[in-house]
C-alpha cells in the first residue's frame, strides 16, 4: 500500500492562496515521513481574518516563505506516480489545480480518492466524518488545521479504513474504489 496524503491550508476563499502544504508519505502500509512547507501566497500580505481563525497562519509566518512555484518541483517528485488521498478531496485538489495554473505549471496525471469516501465505507454508523471527529473516534490526538499533521491524519484515518475493509495492497484499492478515483 503506497499513497500520499496531502492538505493545504490557505490565506484567503481564492483555491489559488495556499499558504501551508503538508504531505505524508505511506509506503508498504506505513507512514515513512510527513512533510510541510509554509508558502507566500500571491494574495500576499493579505490574509482573511476567517482563514486566520481557522489556521493560526498569519502573514507575517509566510513573509520569508517560498512561493508554491519555488516549493512545487520537491513535491511534484514526491507525488509523481502516487495515489494522492486528501480529507475533503475537493478542496485540497482544487487548490492544487489553482496553484499549478496560477503559476503556469502543466497539471499531472495524479489520480485521487477522498478519505472521506473511504471511511464512510470503512465505518458505515458514524455520525460525522470530520477529519477531528474521526482522529477522536480512533483516539488519535493532533494539530487540527495544520496541514502536516491533518495530512499524517489523513493518512492514518486511511489506513485505518483499508485494513477494516481488508485492503492490502494499490491494486485492491482500485478494485474497491475505482469508480471514486478522480484525476487531477
């Protein structure tokens, strides 16, 4: 089982604003490293109030940052050829999307699942499937809204999901949740 999980964190509602990039790095079913990088959005110093409430990321955390076009050739070697899982998939892929064409980056062909889709098959009863609410039901404590720690969650929360469902290996997760896999 070899995937990444990945969140973003962003400074303002523009999908473009990424303002923190967490990655943890699963292979053969286990978390090998997790990694983040704060980033100077282009929206830069203007951060939202609300995104600040959220994150505790200020502009002046991001001021000597590097911008996503500086940090984007050290991730895309991390993710290139990956499953990519993010929690809220939408959301993290679509900044993802925004940040590449804002820079004029080719998209890759990354093919992606939410964590969401695969706990809600893992655990059918639950009444939230809040990446918190679901880190509190597996006693797993963290940093919510950082994006290296929600993304080692997300991870977690994954391989938590395929081991109920008894999925043990890349190929088994295509067979089960092919028809979910979007593409970047």
């Amino acid at each position: 089982m070899d995937f990444i999980a990945l969140d973003f964190e962003t400074a303002t509602h523009e999908r473009n604003s990424a303002c923190e990039l967490g990655i943890c790095i699963v292979e053969n079913g286990q978390i090998k490293e997790t990694k983040s990088w704060l980033i100077k959005p282009p929206s830069f110093p203007y951060f939202s109030h609300y995104n600040i409430a959220v994150h505790g990321i200020t502009p002046e955390d991001v001021q000597h940052a590097p911008t996503f076009a500086d940090v984007w050739y050290e991730v895309e070697k991390l993710i290139y050829g990956n499953l990519m899982i993010a929690h809220n998939a939408s959301f993290d892929a679509g900044v993802l999307r925004n940040c590449l064409d804002h820079y004029g980056f080719f998209r890759p062909n990354l093919n992606y699942l939410c964590s969401i889709g695969i706990a809600k098959k893992a655990w059918k009863d639950l009444k939230s499937y809040g990446l918190k609410n679901l880190a509190e039901h597996h006693q797993i404590k963290f940093n919510h809204h950082r994006a290296d720690a929600d993304a080692e969650v997300c991870a977690k929360i994954s391989l938590l999901s395929f081991e109920r469902l008894m999925i043990t290996n890349n190929d088994e997760v295509r067979d089960v949740f092919g028809k979910r896999f979007k593409i970047l």
